[in-house]
C-alpha cells in the first residue's frame, strides 16, 4: 500500500502539465457506481458530469455490465479492426431496428474510429470528397474536437491556438441569437451565397451543435435548425450535426435533431453510443454520399468489440419502447423546475442548455467557477463551460433517480446563494 502521507504524488511528479480535470477535481476516485463516485478516502460525490456525457447511463450500468463480463470471459474477438464479428453484427441490427427505422432515418453506418475527433475528421473529409469543395461553415461558440481537422471548425480560441499552425478552409458564422435578436438569422450567408461577387467560397459542408455543449449550453431554436436545414439544401450545401455530446439521449429523444424535425446529412455520435464509457464512435450519412473507396479512411481501433456489445445492451434495454425516454421526460422537467427555482434567487442568472444538457449561465463570469469549486467540496461533480466559464453544467446520468438528482441541486442552489444571491428588494 503507497503511504499517500510521505510518496510524492505521481500525478504531480510524472504526468504532463496538459492535465486538466484532475486540477478542479483534486480527489482520487476509486468506485463508482450509477450516479454516484467515491474517492480513496471513501467520500462519496453525486456526478453530475458523466464522463463529459460519455456515461449517460450512469457508472458501471448492471444493464450494461453483465453482457461485457460475460463477452470477456467467453474468449471472443475483442479487437477487429473492420473485420466482420457477431458483435458487431448484432450491433449493426439493433441500431438499425431500434434507433433507424423507427425514425424513418436511411443512414449508412461507419465507424471512423473510437473518438468524437474522428467520427467530426471522417464527416468532413468525406463532405469534401462528395462536393469536390474545400471551405467549411462552422459556428461561434463550437466545438467540435482537438484533432487540426476539428478544431479548424471549433471556435474556442484557446484551444484552437494549441495546434500551433494556421486553422484554414473554415469560416465561422453566427450561431442561435449570436446577436440577441437584433439581426435576422443567416442573412450575411444568403446574401453571400447567392452573390457571385461575393468572394466566398462555396462550402462543402456546415457543421453544427444544436447544444454546444462547451461553448456555453447555447441551445438552437428548433425554427432556426429547420431554417439552417431548408438553407443548406436550397445552395446544395450538406449539413453535418454533431451529436458527440448532445445525442443518444441527452436532450430528451436520442438524436437532439429530432425535435426540429430535419434530417442532417451526415451525423456523428461518440461518447455514449457505447452505453458504457467505452471508446465508439460512428458516422452516419446518407447511403448516396458513401463515395469512400476501400480503406481510404480507417483506423486501428474502428473494431472495439467489447464497446459493440455494451452498446446493443444499451440500446434493448433503454429504447426499444417508449418506456425510457417517457422517465427521462419526467427527470428533465424536474431538472428544469428545480432550476427555475434556482435562478430565481440567483443575481443576474439564466437556465441554459435542453434537456439534461443544461445549466446556469451567470452574468458575473467569475461565479460559475466558485460555484462549482463549492460544490466540489460539498460532494458534487460539476463542471463549468462557456468562453470565460460562465455557465454551470448539469450532465447527470439519465437514469439519475430523482433523490440524487435534487441532493446535488440543493448542494447548487445552497453555492449560488452564497456566491451569487439575488439582490434582496428595496424597502418601499
């Protein structure tokens, strides 16, 4: 047993400076299980972070955990590249008998790769290979990964200046109320479009979040993705919608688009698409845009068998009726309601974020982050986002049972009134 009094600490001493969770969350956490975490010391937290949304189902899922023993015990394939395996064919059928065709949705399926950086490197290079275009529409405020393909779309200017060469063929454009309403929306792209003159390049491809998940919980209107939808198909343009973080779930129905009621072109889904934590990712696109030649996009670890198998589990236990998404309904609108209180008594705060995307968004930028170290210390998992970090993010697992869920909102609430109180009213 390392005495943890007298060794140095090998997080400290060896591992890079890039690290950065373990900076706000300064415990070592050695069990977890559903929506909960415990530390070395036995200190238990309420996760409301969930893997950076990769846990949707919460830690070490019974559901999930049962058929991936069994599967490593068994002495079948684990690693498989593209090759054909059972597991990856039963995969391939749920996804297509529970999640496609009930959603009336034709894609292709394939798996660039086990990150959310490949499936959103996969989509735009094959945008680009089907259009024979270049240039790439992205959003303020997006973030679309840390590979220099998707971080040329990603607008964070800190992390785009750690790829430390020039991030071109992309342009960035105004994402939902980037304005606050004052100008109509997408008016600089039809006028640019539809002008010869304009000196813009025709893009292959828009890339878009309808949660940006890291650059502040801004959610898109539903009128306005229907409109970005009818634009992209009016100039022949494809439209890509990155699901890494807001899909399988996390906004109430499995794709965030499906509110909205438009089919992107090509999706990407990562994080919890393996129901487990394990690495997956897929691109989805249209069958008519499946130009790729044999092997012209791959990667050693695009067959991570055990993840095919959490995965199905996933998907037959949590949407192959109704029964799951109507509980999750419930949990959202508790999550919201609590939140409304909240907000109520905070100065200068609004809700942001769909579903169990969600958060507190506080007009003094320095308060998100005391919150959350606050929380931290009182056994809450909470992270911030935002370009100064001025948005609290709640991202519990959708299976959070609702004691859970108000335990770690009244550890918020009980850090906002001490950090961000609402005024108290003038004496008349």
């Amino acid at each position: 047993m390392t005495d943890k009094t007298t060794t140095p600490d090998i997080f400290e001493t060896r591992e890079s400076a890039v690290r950065g969770y373990s900076r706000s969350w300064p415990a070592t956490f050695a069990r977890s299980e559903g929506a909960k975490q415990w530390d070395e010391d036995g200190k238990e937290y309420i996760d409301f972070f969930s893997g950076a949304g990769a846990l949707n189902y919460g830690h070490n899922n019974p559901v999930v955990m049962k058929p991936l023993i069994e599967y490593l015990q068994s002495g079948a394939v684990l690693h498989s590249l593209d090759m054909k395996t059972p597991a990856k064919r039963e995969f391939l059928e749920t996804f297509q008998d529970l999640i496609l065709k009930p959603r009336d949705l034709d894609y292709t399926v394939m798996f660039p790769g086990p990150t959310g950086t490949n499936t959103v490197e996969a989509a735009l290079k094959l945008a680009r290979k089907v259009t024979g275009r270049q240039h790439m529409l992205s959003f303020t405020n997006a973030f679309h990964g840390m590979t220099l393909g998707s971080l040329s779309v990603t607008g964070n200017s800190m992390k785009r200046e750690g790829a430390g060469i020039p991030l071109t063929n992309s342009s960035k454009i105004p994402y939902d109320d980037y304005f606050d309403g004052e100008i109509p929306d997408f008016l600089w792209l039809e006028k640019v479009l539809e002008d010869s003159g304009s000196g813009v390049d025709k893009p292959a491809a828009v890339i878009v979040e309808t949660v940006q998940g890291e650059g502040g919980l801004r959610a898109a209107r539903a009128e306005w993705l229907r409109a970005l939808s009818e634009l992209t198909k009016k100039h022949d343009i494809l439209l890509i919608v990155d699901d890494v973080q807001a899909g399988c779930g996390r906004t109430g129905s499995f794709f965030s688009f499906e509110e909205a009621g438009i089919v992107p072109d090509i999706v990407c889904l990562s994080k919890s698409i393996s129901g487990s934590g394990l690495p997956m990712a897929l691109t989805l696109f249209r069958p008519e845009l499946d130009v790729w030649e044999p092997g012209e996009h791959n990667g050693t670890f695009r067959g991570n068998n055990p993840a095919f198998v959490t995965a199905t589990a996933a998907l037959k236990n949590f949407w192959a009726d109704n029964t799951f998404q109507n509980e999750l309904a419930d949990t959202i609108a508790h999550l919201h309601q609590r939140l409304d209180t909240i907000v109520e008594k905070a100065e200068g705060a609004s809700i942001r974020g769909r579903g169990l995307l969600a958060g507190i968004f506080f007009e003094d930028s320095e308060a998100a982050g005391k919150i959350a170290a606050e929380a931290f210390q009182n056994g809450l998992l909470l992270e911030t986002s935002g370009p100064k970090d001025e948005v609290t993010k709640i991202m519990p697992p959708l299976t959070i049972s609702t004691e859970d869920l108000d335990k770690g909102l009244d550890i918020i609430e009980a850090a906002v009134l001490k950090f961000a109180p609402a005024a108290e009213p003038a004496l008349a």
